[in-house]
C-alpha cells in the first residue's frame, strides 16, 4: 500500500510540475497580451526618458501592444529599481537600468534593497551614452584646462549638478572630483531632465551628464560642453575635444542604459523582448534618433542578456573601487 501511495505522490508532484511548465509556455506564446509597463528611474525629459521613449516606440510595434513608460523618481533611481526588483515576473513589468542604478549605487548604498545581479533578468542594452563635462553659458573658462584650473581655485564657491546618489551624474561627477581634488556643492535633482534645466538657468555652474540629455543645449549655445569622456570624439558634437585632447585623459566614462525584468521572468519571455529591442535598434528612423543624440548603439553581440550580465558584472567591479575609496 506505501509503494501506492509513494507512486501516486511522485505522480501528482510531476503533473504539477508540468503543469507549471504547459501554463508559463502558454503564457509566454501569447506574450505580450497586455501592455507593458516601463519603469524610467527619473524625471521624464531625462536622458533614460528619452531613450526609453524613442525605443519603445518601436518596440510596441513589433510586441502588437502599448509600452506604458512610467517614471518613477528617488535615491538616484534606486528607489524605482526597487520596485521593479520587486514587481511580479510575468513580463508586464520592466525597468530601464544604467551605470548608475545597476552598477555605482552598489558601493554607494551600503543597503541596497537589491542585487543587480541576482534581482533581475538582463534584456538586453539599448544604448552606450558617452559623458560630457558641461557648465553654465557664462562660466568664466573657454576650455577644459581653463575649467579645471577655475574648479580647482574656487570649489568651494561651486554647485555641481547630479540626479541623486549613485546616478551616471552622480557617479561620473565624483570620478572627475576625485581626479581634480575637488568637493563643490553637490545639487541632487530627480533626474538630469530637471538639472539640465537649472544648468540653462545659470542656477548650477556645472555637471557631467550623457550625452543625449546635452546635444540639443551645446548645439544652441545655451550650455557649454568642455569634453566627451570617451577615446574618440562624438559625431553628434564633432568639435567638442575628448577629456584625452583637452588634457584630462583619466577621466573616460562611456555610460549605458538597458532593460532589466525581475528574477525569473520566463525566458521565452525575456527572448521576445531582447529581439524586439534589437529590431528597434536597427531600425533606420530609431538609429537615427539615437545617433542624432550622441548614442552608441550596440553591436548585435553586444546585445544579447549575456552581453549585459557580465556589462553589469564589469561595471560593478570598475566602480567599486572608485566610489570606495573616493566617497567621504
Ligand atoms: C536621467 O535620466 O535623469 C539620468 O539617467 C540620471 C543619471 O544621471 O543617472
């Protein structure tokens, strides 16, 4: 009579487990049948906003349903990166990560509510964003020796803008405080959407920013760019020197903005999104709006979840030691 029983329990235990396999496979063959929300960790208008928004677009297309971006703002987008953490893996939820959020808020918040690189499934990159050391219109130096010499003899009169604790602003702009020797004011905003705002004001002198959040403002003179942290110059600013020409060669930070789902997420689900992330980024009118702003578009290598994985492993190792050690 055991042997029955253990029988008919082995029996029931594997229906169950096919049954879990049968429903998540249906699920992810009819996927998406809903719209899919899209956690943007800062202020709309911000340089993640915008690339979500020129992405998605496209994307809605390929997935036949709506992507509802939802901005969702705090600590240096940890606050948002959270939640997603936390948001049921069926899909529906997503987050665009960065630099920041999955890599420099690591050794910047000694309790952080989640692990990069446990809590998520990587989808894949969508766009590199090249940094750019910017200031105000009528900060007093013409170039990034003149900037560095003024910084360095006036720090303490400085107010240098970031989007919170651990952001690409944040992090990018402590690397250059660190190399310079220098400890400004600095300014946290919920995202570099509304500090790129107060830089045009004259309200902050100066921040280091993406790329894509900047071209516009350099182009119409109401900011000034000093350098792009990045071995070669930008087609998007094509006078702008690098950090390396303009005599500032440690600084070199090329930023990055990707899709993350929570631990879990189906992979029949996760392979949907990545090719529809890939179909957007060669898509023509898609590359030229990313482009136009600065962005480097991944290879088609550099966008699988793999690619990403060990992106985010690399990063978190780089900055590390650099927020460690520099972050009083
Ligand atoms: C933004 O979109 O505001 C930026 O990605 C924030 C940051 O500097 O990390």
């Amino acid at each position: 009579m055991d042997l029955l029983k253990r029988l008919l329990a082995v029996t029931r235990l594997a229906f169950a487990g096919i049954l879990v396999i049968v429903t998540q496979c249906a699920a992810a063959d009819d996927y998406p049948s809903r719209p899919v929300t899209v956690i943007v960790p800062f202020a709309a208008g911000g340089p993640t906003d915008v690339l979500a928004r020129i992405v998605t677009v496209h994307m809605a297309r390929t997935l036949g349903q709506s992507m509802v971006i939802e901005n969702v703002v705090g600590a240096g987008g940890t606050t948002a990166t959270t939640r997603a953490a936390r948001a049921p893996n069926n899909g529906y939820t997503l987050i665009v990560g960065h630099m920041g959020t999955h890599a420099a808020a690591v050794p910047l918040y000694s309790k952080l509510a989640y692990d990069p690189q446990t809590d998520f499934e990587p989808v894949g990159l969508l766009a590199g964003t090249p940094i750019v050391i910017l200031a105000r219109k009528d900060f007093p130096a013409n170039n990034l020796r003149e900037f560095v010499a003024y910084v360095q003899a006036n720090t303490e009169k400085l107010n240098a803008a970031h989007a919170g604790l651990g952001s690409v602003s944040h992090a990018s702009g402590e690397l250059l405080n660190s190399i310079l020797g220098i400890r400004p004011t600095g300014v946290p905003y919920n995202g570099t959407g509304p500090a790129m705002n107060a830089l045009v004001g004259g309200q902050v002198d100066y921040m280091c920013d993406q790329i894509v959040n900047a071209v516009p403002q350099v182009k119409s003179g109401t900011i000034k760019a000093y350098a792009v942290a990045t071995q070669q110059r930008n087609p998007s600013l094509p006078d702008v020197p690098t950090t390396a020409e303009a005599g500032l060669p440690e600084l070199e930070v090329q930023a990055w903005n990707a899709f993350f789902a929570p631990k879990g997420t189906p992979p029949a689900v996760i392979a949907t999104l990545n090719a529809a992330v890939s179909k957007a980024l060669d898509d023509a009118v898609v590359r030229k709006q990313l482009l136009d702003l600065g962005s480097v578009i991944p290879t088609p290598a550099e966008r699988t979840p793999e690619a990403l994985a060990a992106l985010v492993r690399s990063e978190i190792a780089r900055w590390t030691p650099l927020l460690t050690q520099n972050w009083h």
